[in-house]
C-alpha cells in the first residue's frame, strides 16, 4: 500500500472502501494479488454491463491490436467508426424510429454533457440550465454547475452559475408535483427565474440514491419541454446501455430526447468512450468547434462493436428483467423485512438499500465494509451516502447474484441490531430454474 499512499494524491476515493490490491478480473469476479476473490456488485461504477474480459469482446478487441488496427485517429474517417456508427445505427437507432446524429465526445461521461450543455445554449441562445436536486452530471465546471452534491460542488472553487435546480419527486418532495411547479415558473412573469435553453436529467438517479421516476413523469416533462421550446436532455450514462432492461433507460415512457449522453458501457469493455447523440436540426456546430484530442477511441470502437452483436446474442434485456424480478424479490423478503425503517428502491438492475431513516450516519458504511470483508464489493450513494447501491454487471451468473445478496443480507442482518429480524428465504430458485 506505501507506493499508493506516498505518492498517489489525496483525491483518491474509492480505494478508500476497497482496500485490497486487485491482479485480474473475469466476468462478475475480481481478485486480489492474494489470490482473494470478491463478487462484483460494482460493474466499475456502471462502466462493466458485460462484465470483466469477456471472451467474446475481448477476443475481437485482440485481433484488432493484432493487426495493428489504428489506435488513435482524433476524428477522422476510419473503419473502426464506420463500423461502430453502422452497426449503432442499424442495430440501435433504427429499430426504435431515432433520427439521432452522432458526437463523438472526450474520454468521459462529463465531456458528452458539457457538449450537451454548451450546444443546448448555442442553440437556444439562452444561458439557463434546469437540473434536479439530487442529481449528478459530472465532475467538470459545466456538468458540476447541473450537479447537486454539496462537497462535488465545494470542489469547483468558484461559483458555480446559470442552473437551476428542480425539486426531484423523493423524499419530503415525493408527492410534490415538480413538473406543474415548473410549469408555473415558466408561465409566471414575477418567478424569477430564467426559462432555460434546456433540462436536463436522469430516469434514474444513480449517484443520486437510486431515485427512478415513473413513466407517468418522464412523459409530463418531455410534453412540457416541448409546449415551452425547452430542449430534453437525457443523461444515460450510469443507466443507460441496458442498465434498466432497454437499451436507453427512457424507452419505458416512450419518449424521445433532444439529446442523449452515453458512456461507461457504451464501449462495452471498460475503454474510455463518450457519446452525445442529438437531433439533426440542432446540430449548429461549425467544425472543430468542440472538439479533444480523445474523442475518437479506435478500441473502444471495436469493443462497443462487438458489445452490440453480445447483447442480442445473449438477449440481454430477457436476462436483465429475470435478474430485475430475482433482486427486488430477495431484498424485499430479506432485507426490507428487517426494519420497516429500510427503503428499497430500483429498477432493471440498479437497485438501492436506503437507511436514512434508521438513524445512524456511519451505519452504510459499515455495511460495506463488512461485505468486503466478506468478498462483496459494493458502493454508496445517496444522501449523506445512506443508501447501498447494488450495480452488479448485467451478465453476473445466477449463483454469484445470489450469493452477493446472500453476503449482503448476512451483513445486514448482524449490523442493523434491535429490529425485527426475518427469516431467511431462499428466492433464488424461482427464477433460475433451480430447486
């Protein structure tokens, strides 16, 4: 651990909770240089819907190394991005009527939502921003200033400008109805607040503490946007690429976004990839006019490739929704049983245990800690970071999935003390097919 800590800056966070030395990773399994193996309830905080070296992936992404494929090319014409281009538009767009160009961005989720922003207000010649409390968007000033967390934020060392912030329909605001409070902004000419060039948000909100919104509510804030001439932008960076069971995680409202930010799985390997897909007629870019060195990945090209023939091979999205059904069973009957304090939140296969109301700040964190103990690896979120946050690769085998939640449980049940404990019940076979 010395060269880390002696020489690795003090920003490091996640290291922090996971404190082992990792050597390799295979599907839903990482291992330390000792030879410890932990479950991965992590997925490289959404970046692995497919998990770590899949055969299939990697095995095209070698033979393109291997013969010499192009390994940089900014954004000139290549064949791996003709192939990405071809295959996502065949395989993704057309099939679901979306008339999308796409923008290649930087090597990060945060530089497709500064292009969103920065051509959001090109285009409507307006500064504003709407963004949602508890939302996150990114670490750079652009996508921090739509970012709600407090201590990102206080991080920016500058005022963070031209956003407002949205109530979110959770908590104290669940039954709250943010989108004719929005309405009444727009229309009221003593509200105070600029009417933005363009909202911004998630169906889910990941970092957010696991907060999806109904299709009911997708649908009143896309009619919105369209009455007021306010651009949609969906950011599906965390859920999107399969996370909730569809491809793009607004399919279930049947919506269609002004734009839409990709990553994290986009390339389906864990390669930097960033991906801002717009409507034809807002693409007012002169050339070179956003740009970076590494907007164009030639191997996360050919792995987000091989990624889009792997989720019809596997019929992914079958596979996410039986996995859907396994996970909200167990922590319902396992978890949320325990105290009626506990919260469960999720949808595809992003699920969120909040604990908030239980009480004790430090308790989550604990939590986790024990599971990795135990060879779990898992994160927080939410609110003070209450909330434990299950986002395993959509690939994860039947068994490795229920013994995470297994682990999970055990921890729970020995952490939470003082609560009405439930008994244990074995789900897992109902959906798996095992007896």
């Amino acid at each position: 651990m010395n060269a880390f800590e002696l020489y690795e800056s003090n920003v490091r966070s996640y290291c922090r909770s996971f404190s082992d030395v990792f050597l390799k990773a295979k599907d839903d399994v990482i291992y330390s240089e000792t030879g410890k193996k932990y479950i991965d309830f992590f997925a490289g905080a959404g970046a692995l819907n497919y998990g770590h070296n899949n055969d299939y992936i990697k095995e095209q992404l070698l033979t393109y190394i291997n013969d010499d494929g192009l390994t940089h090319g900014l954004d000139m014409y290549t064949v791996a991005k003709r192939e990405f281009v071809t295959k996502f538009v065949e395989r993704i767009l057309k099939p679901r009527d979306l008339e999308y160009k796409l923008q290649f961005c930087g090597a990060t989720g945060t530089n497709a939502v500064e292009a969103a922003l920065k051509l959001a207000r090109k285009v409507k010649k307006r500064t504003n921003i709407f963004s949602f409390m508890g939302s996150f968007h990114g670490m750079s000033l652009g996508s921090l200033s739509a970012t709600s967390n407090k201590s990102s934020r206080e991080g920016a060392g500058m005022p963070l400008n031209q956003v407002t912030f949205m109530p979110h329909p959770f908590g104290l605001m669940n039954h709250f109805d943010t989108i004719q409070y929005i309405e009444s902004i727009l229309l009221d000419d003593h509200s105070g607040i600029e009417k933005p060039a363009a909202i911004i948000f998630e169906t889910v909100q990941a970092e957010g503490g696991v907060n999806p919104v109904s299709e009911q509510w997708l649908r009143r804030l896309a009619d919105l946007c369209k009455r007021h001439d306010i651009l949609l932008i969906c950011d599906d960076i965390q859920v999107g690429c399969g996370r909730t069971g569809t491809f793009f995680s607004f399919e279930r409202a049947g919506i269609v976004p002004d734009m839409v930010t990709l990553s994290k799985s986009i390339s389906g390997y864990g390669l930097p990839m960033s991906l801002l897909l717009l409507k034809p007629e807002l693409d007012e870019w002169k050339p070179g006019e956003h740009n970076g060195t590494f907007r164009g990945n030639q191997m996360a090209f050919v792995t987000a490739c091989a990624a889009l023939e792997l989720r019809e091979k596997l019929d992914l999205d079958n596979i996410v929704m039986r996995n859907e059904r396994f996970i909200q069973s167990y922590l319902e009957k396992n978890i949320g049983t325990i105290s009626e304090k506990i919260e469960i939140r999720g949808l595809g296969m992003i699920w969120g245990i909040d604990l908030s109301k239980i009480g004790d700040s430090a308790l989550s964190k604990k939590i986790v800690l024990d599971c990795f103990d135990k060879g779990l690896i898992l994160e927080r979120a939410g609110r003070e970071d209450s909330v434990v946050k299950l986002l395993p690769p959509l690939t994860i085998t039947a068994d490795h999935l229920e013994r995470g939640c297994e682990i999970l449980s055990e921890v729970m049940h020995s952490n939470i003390v003082g609560c009405e404990i439930a008994s244990h019940h074995n789900v897992g076979g109902e959906y798996f097919g095992r007896k």
